[in-house]
C-alpha cells in the first residue's frame, strides 16, 4: 500500500517532477547530501526517453563537428565514471567507422576527429583508436560494403544493455540514502503562493487517489520531466507565462537477429542515401538499429516507429551491409522515443544542440523552479549534481561535497567476485549457469537478494521463458521489492524479456500465474493488466505491418 497521508504530512527540501534517469541521479545526489527528497513519476521509472535510448554511454564523436567540446569531455569523463562505478550495466564496446570515398566524411577528417576523441578522454581506461585502410579494414569486416571504401577507425566507447536497470539503481539508491520515490503518480497542479511554489497536487495513477504535498518554506522543485517538461510547466497555478522550453524530436530503433555480416563489433556509419549517422549495435544476442531524428510534435505518450522509419532503418543496414538482406520479416521489436531538446525554430533536427541547460524560472516569476531542458543517458549524474549545487546556492547554503562521483550504484560487482562463483555451486541443482551469470549481470552484487526467493520457493528457479535465462523469482522480486505494479514494468524495465521475445507476449500467461501465487494478485488483476499490456504494445511498439498477425494469434491464445 502507498501511504499517501503520509507524503502529505511531510515537507520536502527538493521535490523532483520526473522518475527518469536525470530525475533519478538528482535524486540520490540530493538524498546523498541531506536533503529531504521526493521523487514524482507518472508512469514507471525509466519508462520515458531513458528507456528508448540507444543503450549507449559514449563521448558523443559528432558532437567534435559542433565545436561542443565541453560536452565531449563531459561525457568521455562521465562514461570513466560508469565503467567505474557500475561495472555490472556497463561495458566496454568497440565501434568502427567505415569511410567511403564521395558518400562520407574524408578519412583525414575522420582521423583527426579520432585524435581529438583520444586527447579529450585522456583519463580513460580503454585503448585508444586505431585508423585502417580500406584493405585492412576490409579484411577484418569482411561482410562490409566494399564500394569506394577508402577505409576507417576503431574506438571504444561504452554500452549499457540495460539501460532501465541503470536508472532503478539510481532510484533505490536514492531511496536506501531517505528519498520518497513513487512511480505512478501525476502532478496535476503546482501552487504558487507569492513568487513561490507552495504546494504540489497529486493523483495516484492507478487508483485516482489525489493528495497534496507541502513545499518547505525554502524548498525547490526540480522538473525533470524531459518531454514532457511544458506539460508541467503548463500546470503551474495561478497562470503565468512561460515560454516554450521543449522542441523535441523522434528517434526510432529496430531489434533483428544477427545476420550474416554482422561483426561482432559495433558499426556507427552514414546512411548512404542521405549521410545521417545511425548505429549498428550488438545487444543481447541480437543486433539493435538506429536512430532516427525526426521534429515530433504529436502526443507523447503515444510515440511509435512508423513504416517509413523502420524501411528507412532496414535499407540503410542492407546498404551497409549488403548480406544482411533485412526485411520486415525480421523485425523482432521496435522502439521510439523523443528526445527533450531544447525548443529551436528554423534549424536542421541535426544541428540542435545535446547540451543540457538547466533553466531557472525565476526570471517568469517563480523563485524556486528550475527546468532542465536536455541531459543525455552518458551525463546524468554530473547533471544532477550541478541541479542539486544550484539547489543549495538558491537556498543560501554551502553545498556539501557531492559524493555521486566515488560511490558505486548498490548493483556494482566485478565479473571476477567470489559471489558469482559461490551462487554458481549453490544453486547449480536448480538455476543454470547462464541464469545466474545473467542475474549477477542484470542486479549486480543484489542478485542474492532474487536467489533469497528461490531459496524460500524452489519452483521460482524455473524460467519465465524457455527461450531466455530470466527466472520466475524476478517477477516477484520485481514486485515485492522493485516497485513494479504493471505486466510492463516487469517485463520492459525489469527485465528486456518484452524486447527479446515476441513483444513479451508468451510470458504473460506465466507472469499471471507467478503474481497470483507469490504477490497475491486476483485473476481480474492479471486480467486487466494482460488488456493494458495488449494496449500498449499496439500504439508504442507492434509495427503496423504486424498487427494484424498478431492480433490473429492473440484470438487464437485467448
């Protein structure tokens, strides 16, 4: 049960609009420090532009051509900080940038902005790059386009396959250090009282309950809402005016097999029709695609990759990689999401800045208000420490130091701790090895936290799919200790079972199953989130093309 009386009883020093990955490190940074903290989410944790990034925690290589090298060594310092602090969801991932003669940028170009990335990321602790020429590039792609290609670099950056579970070890972290975090849960109102929010309305998503939580006499709010930061902002009461922060735009992903060519490394290339770099990732087993950059304006809680995008995505691949021979048949999952950038008229979506400006309200007549327009998956917890610096310096006060930068996320564990080994021999009668290498991976150091469960109920060591290594015990860990209260929230954010197996559509009759025996879900329960669930892969995440297949076999499961 969620105790709202108790919230509303309560005054916060720092209340954040926003349960992504930037509201979640500005959470634990300010938890960290002292602060009394709410965090606010509508929906679940993770669930906006945090979950439909491209998994990637890089330097930004491009960013180099934008003169942003502030923003480059920001990030190159940021992704140190990760591979350091969450060895778990974080790994080295090499990248090779093919050059073509006509159709890219030249390759003494391309080296010079390798050497630029090296100088910029002079504290790392992966290899710096290497440039090959065409036939010693070819020879190690062999399943490469050989058209003109003049040859290319390799570098690494990094890769975080889960991205979600990045921002729910922020969260929990936040929550273990005294922060109120609650998903589900809808700001309808900000109450100004003189030049000062006061007051912030609420509504329990899921149950339509509505509360009000107190604003302390020198209390900030920080929304961190992303795209749907004018959403907020439009919420503030008595009516004031305030520009627009927002001007975001669609990036699209598609999720296929691996397919003959693919290299075991990363691909970041131009598409050959009209130069726009995308990626061509490894991830998870199979090979992740994108993304698109395309100016949104339509309803962002209904954001979807179209036909074009997706055919766009498929032929750009096949043009890169000619055996690869894609279609739409191939199409496993897709995604799409919009990107909180700051609102620019008049410009290329490509030339729109990836810097994060926190904007403070005050000048619109609302002293303890601040918006962060932007911040990228790579930056967030040097973005929330500079949020809760600014929180401090608005409240008159000496900012303790910041300790987000030498403390591990709860989850941080070496592939090589005698954890690992000690779980692998005790449940090997009953989990795979694979099952528990990837529930070390998934909750670091915490994966004896979901083998506790098994310990309790041995039948929670089967597997929630025959296809992949997750076990039963994470649905009711998911649950009992992860906040989550949705099919989605288990199988998309909790786990990436719904992107790795048919929409997560074959797991949900052993989801209902699992919560009606261990959560205590009804059958109606289970009912009902099964209808969401349909709902919602249908508007966000089925193609079109698909629909009607799926629709027919889901007639036929019923």
């Amino acid at each position: 049960m969620r105790d709202w009386q108790a919230i509303a009883q309560a005054t916060y020093d720092i209340i954040v609009i926003g349960g992504g990955i930037n509201g979640a490190g500005t959470a634990r940074d300010a938890a960290l420090r002292g602060l009394k903290t709410l965090v606010l989410e509508k929906n679940d944790f993770a669930s906006g532009t945090s979950s439909w990034s491209s998994r990637l925690v890089h330097g930004g290589l491009r960013y180099l051509e934008q003169f942003e090298f502030s923003l480059v060594r920001e990030s190159l310092r940021e992704r140190e900080v990760l591979l350091r602090n969450a060895p778990h969801l974080v790994h080295p991932l090499l990248l090779t940038v093919p050059v073509y003669r006509e159709r890219s940028r030249p390759y003494w170009k391309v080296w010079a902005g390798m050497v630029l990335y090296d100088i910029f990321s002079y504290d790392k602790s992966v290899p710096i790059h290497r440039m090959l020429r065409g036939g010693a590039l070819q020879q190690v792609l062999r399943g490469l386009d050989r058209e003109n290609l003049a040859g290319g670099a390799q570098y690494y950056d990094a890769q975080a396959e889960y991205a979600e579970r990045l921002c729910l070890e922020n969260i929990f972290a936040a929550q273990t250090a005294g922060a109120t975090v609650c998903n589900y849960v809808t700001v309808t109102g900000l109450q100004k009282s003189g030049d000062r929010l006061s007051h912030v309305e609420c509504r329990d998503t899921l149950t339509g309950e509505t509360f009000t939580v107190q604003v302390a006499p020198d209390g900030i709010v920080v929304n961190t809402a992303g795209p749907w930061v004018d959403k907020v902002l439009e919420r503030v009461s008595p009516v004031w005016n305030c520009d627009r922060q927002i001007g975001g735009t669609k990036g699209s992903h598609i999720i296929v097999d691996r397919f003959p060519g693919m290299p075991d490394a990363a691909l970041y290339v131009e598409a050959k029709s009209d130069k726009r770099p995308f990626f061509i990732l490894p991830w998870l087993g199979k090979v992740l695609i994108g993304t698109t950059d395309l100016l949104f304006e339509g309803d962002l809680d209904r954001v979807k990759a179209d036909n074009s995008e997706i055919d766009y995505l498929l032929s750009e691949t096949n043009a890169i990689i000619p055996t690869a021979n894609l279609s739409r048949a191939d199409i496993k999952f897709t995604y799409a999401g919009v990107r909180p950038l700051p609102y620019t008229q008049g410009k290329d979506t490509g030339a729109f800045t990836r810097k994060h400006i926190l904007h403070d309200h005050s000048s619109e007549g609302v002293n303890n208000l601040v918006s962060l327009i932007g911040g990228k998956l790579t930056t967030y917890r040097h973005v929330g420490e500079e949020i809760v610096d600014w929180v401090y310096q608005k409240r008159g006060q000496t900012a303790p130091p910041c300790l987000t930068l030498t403390t591990p996320l709860p989850g941080c564990i070496s592939a090589t701790d005698p954890k690992i080994q000690s779980a692998t021999r005790q449940y090997a009668s009953l989990i795979s090895r694979e099952s528990i290498s990837h529930l070390f991976t998934l909750y670091g150091a915490q994966a004896t936290q979901v083998l506790d469960l098994v310990n309790a109920s041995p039948e929670l060591a089967q597997k929630i799919s025959p296809n992949l290594p997750d076990i039963q015990a994470q649905i009711v860990y998911a649950v009992k200790h992860e906040l989550a209260q949705t099919y989605l929230d288990i199988t998309r954010r909790r786990t990436t079972i719904a992107m790795q197996d048919y929409y997560g559509l074959n797991a949900l009759p052993v989801l209902a199953e699992v919560l009606q025996k261990h959560c205590d879900w009804t059958s109606e329960q289970c009912d009902r989130a099964r209808t969401e669930y349909y709902d919602y892969m249908r508007n966000n995440c089925i193609p079109d093309f698909q629909l009607g297949a799926i629709d027919a076999q889901l007639k036929v499961l019923q």
